[in-house]
C-alpha cells in the first residue's frame, strides 16, 4: 500500500479510530499528561469524599432506648473481679469462670478443642480453602487452644440467623483490658439473655488467644463451616484426656446439665463485632477504634460502620478513630496543598454557592492521613485485626477496641465504663436485629477519609485508570516504531520475518514471567528446612531466585544475560518494552479486580520505570544533560521498584519504623500466606517479572 492510499484511508477512518491514531503517535505527550493528572486526582480524592449515609432503612440505629441496666453491669463487674483473682493461675480455671457466668444465663456452653494453625507456605492456599497442614511432628498436648462459646436461642427467630459475639483473652496474661472487654459483652450477653425481641441468635465466642486473636477466630470458623469429621496429621483429642484439659472444665457443667458435647452451631452469619479494650488509655476523653480491613483489600459493608459512628457519637458520647498515618500530619506540602485546595473551593463557591468543592486545610490533612492508611492497609492485604477471619467467609465483620480515658487501676469506674459500652454494644446488636437480609444496600468498595466520609469505587477508580492508559499507547507506539523497515528495499520474506519478530519478545516475557512463578513457590521448600531464621529464609531466597533465572536461561535459551549478539538490532529493545507494558497493563487491570489498593500502589512505583525506561548505552552514546537526567531518573526508579525497596520505603513513610531488618520482608511475606492474600502473587508474578524485564531494557548492549 503506497503513502497516497494509506492516507487516503486515514481521511476515511471513523473518529474514534482516528482519536486512536492521534494517541498513540503522541503517546509520549499523553502519558505525561495522564501521570500528571492521575497524581492530582489521587490528591483530590479527600475533597471529594461524601458523607456517609446509612442506606438500609431497616437498621434504624437509636429508634429504641437502651435497656442495659445497672444489675448487668454489676455483674460483669464481678467476672472482670473474679477474672483478676485468677491471675498467675491455671489458664483453664479462667475458663472454667466464663463458661459458669454463661450457663448461668441458660445459654448452651461447648468448649472447641483447636490446634495452633502453622504458618506455613503451600501454593494451593492461594486458590482452594483447604487446612494448611498441620504437623503432629509439633503439636502436643500443651500447645492445645480452647474456645469457649455460649450461644442463646431468640425467642423469635427460626434458627436460621446469628450474630457473633468476639472476645479475644488470653488466659496466660489475664490483662485488665481484655478482662474489661469480656466484662462489656458479658454485660450485653446478659440482657440478650432475658429480651424478648431478639430474632436472631447471639454467640459469644471467647477466643483462646494465647496463639494469636485470628488463630483462635478461624479454627472456630472452619469448624464452623467446614466441619472436619477425621483428619490426617491432627493428634486424637483423646490422647489429650490424660492431661485433664478439657475434664476440669466440663465436669461441673456436667452435673449442673448446662454443658453440651459436640460442636454447636447457630444459623447463618449476619456480622460479626470483636470487642476489645486498649491496655493503655489515653487519658484525655474516651475513644473507639474501628478497625474493617480485611485479607485482599476486603472491607465489610459500610453500613455496618455507620451504624456504629451513629449509635458511639450521638448516643454514648465516644470519639470515633479510623487507623491514619501520623507522619503525613506533619508535612508542609500537604497542609500548603490543603490551603490551596480550600482557597479554590471559597472561589468557586463565590462564583456559585451549588458549588460544593474545598475543604478546609486541616480537614484536608487529616483526611489524606486517613486515606492513605486505608490505601495502605488494604494494599498490603493482610488483616487488621481478628475480624478478617470472617470476611473470608463473606461475613460482614470490624474490631471495635475501646480506648478509656481513666486507667484501669481506678476500679470505681469500671461499670460507668462497662455501661457505656455496653449500651453501645447492645445499640449495634439491636439494629443488625432488625435486619431481614444480609447487608446488601451500601458500599463494599470504598476507601475512609474519616468515620463518617468515604471515597466510593466510581471516583477513587479513576487516578488508576489514568496511571494505566499509558500502557497500551506506548505498546502500540513502540510496536509501531520498531515494525518501521530500517533498510530502503525489502523483500516479501523480510517483512513476514519482521511481522512475527514481536513473537520472540513475547517469548523472554513469558520466560521472565515464568521465572516469577518459580520465586513464588521457592518459600514452599524454604520453609521444610529446619533452623532457619527470617535473615536466612530471605537470604537463600533471594540467591535461589537468581540462580533459578540463570537456570531458565539454559533450558529454554532465553537470552536475557547475552552481553553481545553478532548483529544486535537497534530496535530489539524497544518491541521487548512494548510486550513488558503490555504485560504489566494485563496484571494491573486484573489485580485492580481482586484488590484496587494493590494494584494502584503497584501501579505508583512500576508504571513509572516501564514508561521510562530505555538502554543506557544509548543516552551515554548521546552524551547531553537531557539524556544524564534521563539515565539517573531510571537507574532511581528501578531501585525504588524492586519489591523490597519498595516494602522499605512504604513502612517509613507509613509505619514511620526507625530500623529494617530484611527479615521483616520476610515476616510480611509469611503474613500473606496465612491470610490467602493475592498480593504475594501480585509480586511475584507481575510487579518483580516486569521489574526483572525493565531492567533487562535498561542494561541492553543495543
């Protein structure tokens, strides 16, 4: 086709082909004005959070008047009081306790027998919800956990709905905090006990956490839901009946018939409440953290927090938190950025007053703190508490941790502080009482930017969009580019040879790509070797990864280390570069699917280095300051994208650490096997492949 008739069907194209055409011959304009305005977007995300609203009409939180009285809280005072008496003692007299005061309220007490789940790797965790494997090579009897759950039937219910009660105690510590948070559900457990209005059924599940809060939490779940009627590899609970375990606590319950064999269950699941108390108060006013990230970026329905704001602010006085990150408070570009914003809300406001845009500077602060935490914490795809075990059963679930402003030590304040909590506690209960279904009417995607603002999916969608439209412009750029003839004559061989070349690019990619897999599963043989510490583990993982690239190179002649090729192709880089952003466009767009914090800030620390990256051999060759910059800038950016680095720097900027250990990468790594969490597959097999390729581009002989 001659130039008169290739332009003769550009002037025949239809407009959206010819916006296509436009785009991508000035692909590299577009996508700084796409990054450009992407950041800005993802800095204006606080001023266009809304106001949370509750959605379900059903819930109607504050409709009735508390009926929490005194003679509750006297005696949940008197199980925190005898709860402390016990300290230095048997964890199973403590126990023993609980399940009296539950019984004593006509509930049907068990005990679950459970085994500390080990954290350890298998790759098909990632995909199926079957049992980690546990070792009876190191389990025994001591190491043993015990659940106590009382469960009271509503006088008005079908037994086919329930609301989950979770106290987290650990026997061994016996601290006033966690003996104060039995204490508030004790409290509301009781008047549940006696109401006649109740509609679903009420579990309290003490869980045994002398193993940790969510192992507890998910072996009740998986008996729950998935009830193990034999096991390999799991001791026999009757060869723990010669330590007398779990006959001290059954053998009064016994006599009295108010304990029940067996595992107990309720009906379905509405939503969960994990109740705690702070250790330390903050002795100022008294204030509750609610804690909703769950594994993979899962949230529970903003409903459910709502309805908790309402009742903790306008009913019992609290100040609600959501976790932020503190060091952004003190940052003068933000609040100078803040300024800005509100100064351009006062002037669109004075040009019309429907205009509601600008917040004012310290709201703006506060608000990107916040956000940035909830960005954060739901892209590292662990839990933030005990309430993430729910949500992988698709149970809508939040710690509520009670910070008190007088100190545990001042005894005569523990039933005001009881009663407050309680009734808010019994406030939450009553309203996820009223509800007919599941919660379905509010938001599941959605980032805080305070308790009572949100950023839902259709706006905190769009910086990503804009962070990724590149990707596909300057893979068709490039393609484009490196398709170009280099020589005046051509034959019919040389451009079918041409047109299938792409094919060889694809194959390093999916080579490297392939070499990402193998880094993923190197932690499952990692973890069978014994006495290995986290400086070790991540040590040999790191040179097994790079032996294993080299080895992939010999068998499947990938030529990623060649330094020379006889007639090395000035344009070989560049169709390489236009597979790898394709590549990483495919990964990004499919984990914005499974967990949008991911994938926008994997998207912030890859996209930059696939756009920019090019050979350094030839911004030396060039030999001007624009190509210097150029050259510095990549060699920055790559070292900022490699996943360590850049787990480094989001915990200092973050968690604001003082020291890093490169076993806390490892640590961290372990945290996403035990949580399922496809941010470790995320890494391994898009975010350091494409790494990996980037690099490669960089240190090409061109």
């Amino acid at each position: 086709m001659g130039e008169g008739e290739v332009e003769k069907a550009k002037m025949g194209a239809r407009p959206i082909v010819k916006l296509g055409i436009f785009l991508i011959s000035h692909s590299s304009f577009v996508s700084v004005i796409c990054l450009i305005t992407a950041i800005v977007a993802l800095l204006l995300l606080p001023v266009l959070a809304k106001n949370t609203y509750i959605s379900e009409n059903a819930l109607m939180p504050g409709s009735g008047n508390s009926m929490l009285s005194t003679q509750d809280v006297s005696e949940a005072n008197k199980l925190v009081k005898d709860l402390a008496h016990l300290y230095l003692r048997s964890p199973i007299e403590s126990q023993q306790v609980i399940g009296q005061y539950m019984s004593g309220l006509d509930a049907e007490v068990t005990y679950q027998k459970f085994y500390p789940q080990l954290n350890q790797f298998h790759p098909l965790h990632f995909f199926t919800n079957s049992d980690s494997g546990i070792s009876s090579n190191n389990m025994n009897c001591s190491s043993l956990g015990i659940n106590t759950v009382g469960i009271i039937r509503a006088p008005r219910g079908d037994g086919k709905e329930a609301i989950v009660l979770v106290t987290p105690y650990n026997p061994e510590k016996n601290g006033v905090g966690e003996a104060l948070s039995l204490g508030i559900a004790y409290s509301v457990f009781s008047l549940l006990s006696r109401v006649t209005w109740l509609a679903k059924d009420i579990v309290w599940l003490v869980a045994d956490s002398r193993y940790g809060e969510h192992s507890a939490v998910d072996a009740w779940l998986r008996e729950y839901h998935d009830p193990v009627f034999h096991g390999d590899g799991i001791i026999d609970s009757e060869a723990c009946n010669e330590s007398n375990t779990t006959t001290e606590l059954e053998q009064k319950l016994y006599v009295d018939k108010k304990f029940y064999s067996g595992f107990r269950r309720a009906g379905t699941m509405a939503a969960a409440l994990v109740i705690k108390v702070a250790e330390d108060g903050n002795h100022f006013e008294d204030i509750l953290n609610i804690y909703a990230e769950a594994s993979n970026g899962q949230m529970p329905n903003l409903d459910l927090i709502n309805i908790v704001n309402y009742l903790a602010v306008h009913k019992q006085g609290l100040r609600i938190q959501v976790k932020k990150i503190w060091s952004l408070l003190g940052f003068r570009w933000l609040n100078t950025l803040g300024v800005i914003f509100e100064s351009v809300g006062q002037i669109a406001r004075s040009l019309n007053p429907q205009w509601k845009f600008g917040i004012p500077a310290s709201e703006y602060v506060e608000g990107t703190a916040t956000l940035a935490s909830s960005l954060y914490y739901q892209g590292l795809g662990v839990p933030t508490g005990p309430h993430g075990a729910f949500r992988d059963y698709q149970i809508d679930a939040i710690t509520l941790e009670i910070s008190p402003k007088v100190s545990h030590s001042k005894t005569t304040m523990h039933n005001d502080f009881i009663l407050r909590g309680g009734r808010l506690l019994e406030g939450v209960v009553r309203s996820i009482n009223n509800l007919l279904e599941k919660f379905h009417q509010s938001f599941f995607l959605y980032l805080l930017t305070s308790p009572s603002k949100f950023v839902s999916v259709g706006v905190y969608m769009i910086p990503f969009v804009l962070l990724v439209t590149p990707l596909p412009l300057v893979a068709a750029s490039l393609h484009i580019d490196a398709s170009k003839s280099t020589t005046p004559q051509t034959t019919e061989g040389d451009v079918s040879r041409k047109s299938w070349k792409w094919l060889n690019s694809a194959r390093k990619v999916f080579v490297i790509h392939l070499w990402g897999v193998v880094v993923a599963l190197l932690p499952y043989f990692l973890c069978r070797m014994p006495n290995n510490n986290l400086t070790t583990n991540f040590t040999l993982w790191g040179l097994l990864s790079a032996f294993s690239l080299r080895i992939l190179y010999l068998l499947l002649g990938s030529p990623v280390f060649e330094v020379s090729t006889s007639q090395p192709e000035k344009r070989e880089w560049a169709r390489l570069k236009s597979v790898t952003t394709t590549a990483a466009f495919i990964g990004l767009s499919l984990m914005s699917v499974i967990n949008f914090a991911t994938a926008e800030i994997g998207a912030l620390f890859i996209i930059p280095i696939c756009l920019m990256v090019r050979p350094l051999k030839l911004d030396a060759q060039a030999r001007s300051l624009r190509t210097l910059l150029r050259a510095t800038c990549n060699l920055v950016l790559g070292l900022i994208a490699f996943p360590p680095v850049a787990y480094v720097l989001l915990k200092l900027v973050f968690d604001d650490f003082d020291c890093f250990n490169v076993g806390e990468y490892w640590n961290w790594v372990e945290s996403l096997w035990a949580w399922n969490s496809a941010t470790y597959l995320y890494v391994g097999i898009v975010h350091l492949p494409c790494w990996a390729l980037c690099m490669h581009i960089l240190f090409h002989p061109c």
